[in-house]
C-alpha cells in the first residue's frame, strides 16, 4: 500500500478544477449573478484588463453585500473581496490544504506565474488525498509559532523525506518539498518580526521590500540543512530618507537571520546574508551593482554568480524579483566576457573520477580524517553540474534555476541533444539521491550532516550508475570550457 505521505509530492495543478466563471472587472453585478445562476456555481473570479485575478466573489458576498445595496448596473469590481488569496497550478498540495483549513474556505483560485486564474481547488478535493494521519503531518508543516516550534518544524521536514524516499519518489521532488517548506519557515520568520518590531514602535516597513533566497533554496534543490544566502530588495526612495529606511531594514536583517540561525540555517559563512549590505539594496543599487560585476568581473564578483544567479522570491513584492531577473540577464547579454570569467572559476572545480573510472576520495590531508576514503558528492558532483547547466541556461537568456528545468530547457532549445539531456537528468538524479539518502542517515545517527559518501556502502548497480554519471558531468564540463573559452580565442 503507497504510503499517504505522498501527499507531499502532489501539486495543485493536478487536483483543481476548471474556473467555471472568470470575468472582467468592468462586467455588471446584474449579468455577473446570470453567469452564475447558469453556471450553477457559488463563485466568480474578477480579473483585470491583463486578465490577471482581480477580486473574488462568493455566494456569501451575493448574499450579505450585493443583495442588499445593488441594483445590479453597478460593476463587479464595487463589491468584489479583493486582494484575493490564491495558489500557484505548481505550488504543493498541502500548501492549498493549510491555508484553505487555516482560513475556513471551501475552495481558492489558482493562478499561473502570470497571477491569471486557471481554475480552482477545493477543499474537499484536496482532503480527499490526504488520509487522516497525514493531517498532523501538514499541520505541523505549516504551524505558525516561535523559533521552537519552528525547530518542530525542521524535524518533521526530516521524517516526511526520509518517508518519501522509501516511497521511491525522486530525490529531486523531495528537494523542492524541502525547499517550499523552508521558504515557508523564511516567510513566517518575516510576519513574525515584522509584527513585534511595529509592536515595539518601529512601525511598517517604510518602504516596500523583497526577500531573496540564493543558492539552493532558490533553484529548489535544499538538502537538510542548507545555509543562509538571502538578501533584500528595497524599493527607491530619496537619498535623505536613508537615516530612516536603512535602520529599520538592518533591525530586520538582524531578527531574521538570527531566527533563521536558531531554527536551523546556519549563518553564511560567506556572509551572503540581509545583514550585509552588499545584499541590501534598493532595486536602482541592484541596477547599478550588476553593471560594476560586468565591467569589472573580479574575482569576488565572478564567485559571487554561483550564488546570486539562482535566486528566487522569498517575501513581499515579486515584482522586484522578476525585475532583477530581467536586469540580471540583460547584463550578461552585454558582457559575455563575465559568464566566460564564471566559466574559468568553475573549471577548477574536479570531478570525482579518475583513470579507468577509479573513483577520486579523499585523502583526509586536511585534517578531516573522517572523509578520508569518500567522495564528496556535492563539490566534485553536482556542483560542477550545476554550476555547468547554469552557465548554457544564463547565456541562452533562460529563466528556470531549477537545475532539471534548466536541463529541460536547453533541450527544447536544441543545445542539449536527446542522450546527453538524458544523460544529465539521470546523473543529477541519482547524484542527488544518493546525498539525500546519507544526509537522512547521518541525522538518524546524530551525525554531522555532510555531503560525503563512501564508495563501499553503495551497491554495484549504484556505483555502476555514479561512474556514467560522473563521465557525463567530466564530458559535459569539457564541453562548456571549449565554447566559453573558445569564444575569448
């Protein structure tokens, strides 16, 4: 019998249902009730003139606000609920559950990256797939709380992977369950700071803001317990108001990566981190600093790009994300020499194979006498991967930053053929399976949580499978380094 913490990998997409009525704004209340006395339905979804969701109305609203004070001329955009909640087609399923069980609704919209409606979800439906021990589950999940129950939290993002990797569900569709649930913690780390500091007289945000998640958590591939990379986008404001906006934002920066540390983030040691304020910017200094890292591609600037170039919205407005987005590309549409110079950083990194297909371990020279003897399958494995999807993906002007969704699209590009996309999906799929399962390991045994892997606890199918793997990493690294470098000669 499957297990029901499978739950865990559904996606909204899979349970809505079509949005039986979607109309303008400007539509009257009067032919609005026609529609839906017809559609026999309790609800309308009001949108704007880019078709993007508006509003929401429900039988509630027909029943206490239109029945009573409209004559059925006005438009619908007068008595809708707006700003309406909704999920995103991709988003988890059990996102829909918690929010819809939290608020009391029967059902919500669901929307494509576009914010425009494609249909709806509704509670019943999406409870239907969960069974009633998986309640506790999601629950816990999604709890809203201090940074202890947030620590609640990370424990059960540990039991729900390691169920689903019995399960057999691909390790890269846990990585992005554990990804959405950490960027979860990172939201309610906000709200929850935002409201003690206007409690504590600091007031609202005074301007509005992004959160950005880096590295990993914004391609969607954290493991257990990622770092922090995050940063700020604050909106433009006048250079006399920075005595008063700064502050606020550093006091913000400081709550959230402390929270973010005691829940179980630890801090960068990089310092890519809110607090630093090469990642706190208004979006014209964000402007600004893409155009110095182009100009002057230095060596920090180019190790930098492994980080910055996978970012995703975390909070607040995602507008500012996708702007930088597209500021970031155009940058490097103007200065390729800065994607050949993150080429040049990246090739130094190895990959574990050697003469013969002989594994490359560590020797424990340098101190960590504990690795000697395995592979570290995140530096000479999937970051070499990574790192050499990211740069075809940038240089094609691509926008996924999952690596898989960058693999996808460079197929359907034609840059990748039909064996070396398939080559490279199956590479990262049993690289990252084979960390996922040690690092679950390692946390069972209260062991340091790691990215090693000795050779002799793998099987000979999954050795067999790791060394075309890394052959398909070595041939695609050669690949990139010839076209990088022969665009410079």
């Amino acid at each position: 019998m499957q297990s029901q913490t499978k739950i865990f990998s559904r996606l909204v997409g899979d349970y809505m249902r079509p949005a039986q009525i979607v109309i303008p704004a400007q539509t009257s209340v009067g032919e609005m009730l026609g529609y839906m006395a017809g559609a026999s339905t309790t609800s309308a979804l009001i949108t704007d003139s880019d078709g993007r969701l508006l509003g929401l109305i429900t039988e509630q609203d027909v029943a206490r606000r239109i029945a009573l004070r409209c004559d059925g001329n006005e438009p619908v955009s007068s008595v809708m609920t707006t700003p309406v909640e909704a999920v995103r087609s991709d988003d988890f399923l059990y996102r829909a559950i918690v929010r819809m069980r939290r608020f009391k609704w029967r059902h919500m919209p669901v929307v494509d990256n576009d914010e425009r409606p494609v249909g709806e979800i509704l509670l019943n439906d999406a409870m239907a797939v969960a069974a009633e021990q998986t309640i506790h589950q999601i629950d816990l999940v999604a709890r809203e709380g201090d940074v202890d129950g947030l620590r609640e939290v990370k424990a059960a993002q540990v039991e729900i992977a390691t169920q689903l990797l019995r399960d057999h569900v691909p390790a890269p569709e846990i990585q992005g369950l554990i990804t959405d649930i950490n960027q979860g913690i990172h939201r309610r780390i906000v709200d929850a700071q935002l409201a003690a500091m206007a409690k504590e007289g600091w007031g609202a945000p005074p301007v509005p803001f992004t959160l950005l998640i880096m590295g990993s958590g914004g391609r969607g591939e954290n493991f257990l317990m990622p770092d922090q990379d995050n940063g700020f986008i604050l909106d433009d404001y006048d250079d006399e108001r920075h005595g008063d906006i700064d502050p606020f934002f550093i006091e913000l920066a400081e709550r959230m990566t402390r929270d973010l540390n005691t829940v179980g983030f630890p801090f960068c040691n990089g310092y890519v981190m809110a607090t630093n304020p090469l990642w706190r910017k208004t979006r014209s200094q964000w402007r600004e600093q893409l155009n110095i890292w182009g100009r002057r591609r230095s060596t920090i600037a180019v190790q930098l790009a492994d980080i910055f170039y996978d970012f995703a919205w975390g909070y607040g407005r995602t507008s500012f994300a996708r702007e930088l987005r597209r500021e970031a590309n155009a940058m490097l549409h103007k200065n390729p020499a800065y994607l050949q110079a993150i080429e040049a950083e990246l090739y130094e990194y190895g990959v574990a194979l050697g003469w013969f297909g002989r594994f490359i371990t560590e020797t424990g020279k340098d101190g960590k006498k504990e690795h000697k003897g395995k592979i570290n399958l995140k530096h000479a494995g999937t970051l070499p991967l990574v790192g050499s999807i990211r740069l075809l993906a940038l240089r094609e002007g691509i926008e996924e930053t999952a690596t898989l969704k960058r693999i996808g699209a460079l197929h359907a590009a034609g840059v990748l053929g039909d064996n070396e996309a398939d080559y490279l999906r199956g590479a990262f799929n049993h690289i990252t399976f084979l960390l996922l399962r040690q690092q679950l390991s390692d946390y069972r045994h209260d062991r340091k949580v790691g990215n090693h892997v000795h050779p002799n606890q793998l099987t000979k199918r999954e050795k067999d499978i790791l060394v075309d793997s890394l052959k398909a990493i070595v041939a695609l690294k050669e690949r990139v380094h010839g076209e990088f470098t022969g665009d410079i000669f």
